[in-house]
C-alpha cells in the first residue's frame, strides 16, 4: 500500500463519516493481545474525554493495523484528532509493550470519508466483522470481534447471547445520520440464525434447524458463489446477473 504521507488528504464534512486505517510497524509485533488492547483503550478513552470535534464511533483492533469509524467536524479536526490519538496510543503502546525507541505506527493514517448509505452499511460491515477475514474468529467463543466495538453497536440481527465485557473499547455514540439504523439498515452479516440460499434449501428440503450447523451459517452469510460453466446459456448468465447487481444494491427498503 501507498504510503499515505505522499497522498493528499480528501476533504472532511461533518455529516460524513471517514473510515480510517492506521498501520504498526512489524517490530510492534501483534496487537490482539491485552496490553496492546488496553494501551489502545486507553488512547480512546482520553480522546473521547477532550476533544468534542473528533469522536472514534467504532474500531477494530487487527494484528497489525486499526480501523476507526470516525466523525470530525472538519479536516483540521481529523488532522488533529488523529495526531493526538496517535501520540497517545503509540506512547502507550510503548510503555505496554517496553519498546523504548523506534516508530509505532508505518505511517500516519488512510482516510476514506463515507458519504453514501450503503457505503456506511458497507464500512460498518467491514470494520465489525474484520476478525474472519484474518483468521482470527477460528476456535473462537465470541460471536463478534472481543478486539473491537462490535459490542457497543445495537443493530445485531439476534443479540449477543452474553453480558458486556468488563472493559469494553470507549467510543462515542454516532451523531451523522449516515450512521443511523435507518440509513445503513445495520450490518446483519454476523448473525448465526440468518436464513438464506444454501442454508434455506437445507432447512426447507431436508429438515434441518437454524444454528445445527453454525460453521456452515457463518460461511453461507459471508460467501457469494458465483456459478461459472461454459455451458451456462445468455438467459442462465442474464439471471446472474441480475441476482449478482440484487445482492450488491442489497435488500429492498
């Protein structure tokens, strides 16, 4: 990837949301691990304590990078506010991990600003349910990311099945309407119980519940297979198609 101080910055507007990735430096080593995770809370927690104009929504703590879901009145408050977290994040990894010198971060951050509902939906997504794409949910007991602020989101499509942790990731409550349940309709990738294509054809035709099976539920909601075949006829391909252009505009309001 690009290093990011070579990029100008995109513009910021308050009722936009930005998706932003902030990487490690590989002798950082791993951040899934508690110190890492309670030096980062505490980083979030001074930011939401002082700054009114930079608010952290979500985050997702990854091996090697973060991802915030974050709202700024500005691009000078995101500037800013990014600065800061960053500071205190890197001196309190430091301290956590007893690194007396060398970079924290690869870079300063990626900044990606949300200014349509289902790229909110697609963000939210993204940064929630992050943990499967690195292999980090195998063997795992939580339903969603313990790294994260999956925890602290309310649009879940079943509920999480257990109380809050006793040190849950600080972020503030979302204020752009982009991020409100009735622009992104929520994130329901993660729950078990949903119902659709290979999993509605095993419960319809050969008797089988709802949660039997969760591995293969957990794929079925996160996997689009793609009929591919040379024999497939234009009618056959034009239905693809369409069914393909469906699940890409998502469900119907």
């Amino acid at each position: 990837m690009l290093d990011p101080r070579h990029r100008t910055r995109p513009e910021v507007i308050a009722r936009h949301p930005v998706h932003v990735l902030l990487r490690v430096t590989r002798e950082v080593g791993t951040l899934r691990k508690l110190r890492a995770y309670r030096a980062i809370r505490g980083a979030l927690g001074k930011c939401l304590a002082t700054r009114s104009n930079y608010r952290v929504v979500h985050v997702s703590i990854q091996s090697n990078h973060l991802h915030l879901l974050v709202e700024a009145d500005g691009k000078l408050a995101l500037t800013r506010g990014m600065q800061a977290f960053a500071i205190s994040a890197a001196k309190r990894l430091s301290r956590a991990l007893r690194r007396k010198r060398g970079d924290v971060f690869a870079f300063r951050y990626h900044a990606t600003p949300i200014t349509s509902p289902t790229q909110a939906r697609n963000a939210l997504s993204y940064i929630l349910n992050d943990w499967p794409h690195h292999r980090h949910d195998a063997r795992a007991p939580w339903r969603i990311d313990p790294y994260s602020s999956a925890e602290q989101f309310r649009g879940w499509a079943t509920p999480l099945g257990y109380a809050r942790r006793r040190e849950p990731l600080p972020v503030a409550a979302p204020t752009a309407w982009l991020l409100q349940p009735t622009a992104t309709r929520a994130p329901r990738r993660s729950a078990p119980t949903r119902s659709r294509g290979p999993i509605r054809i095993r419960e319809t035709r050969y008797g089988f519940q709802a949660g039997q099976f969760p591995h293969a539920e957990y794929l079925a909601d996160r996997v689009l297979s793609l009929p591919l075949s040379a024999r497939l006829t234009d009618e056959q391909i034009d239905r693809v198609i369409a069914a393909f252009r469906q699940v890409m505009r998502g469900p119907a309001s």
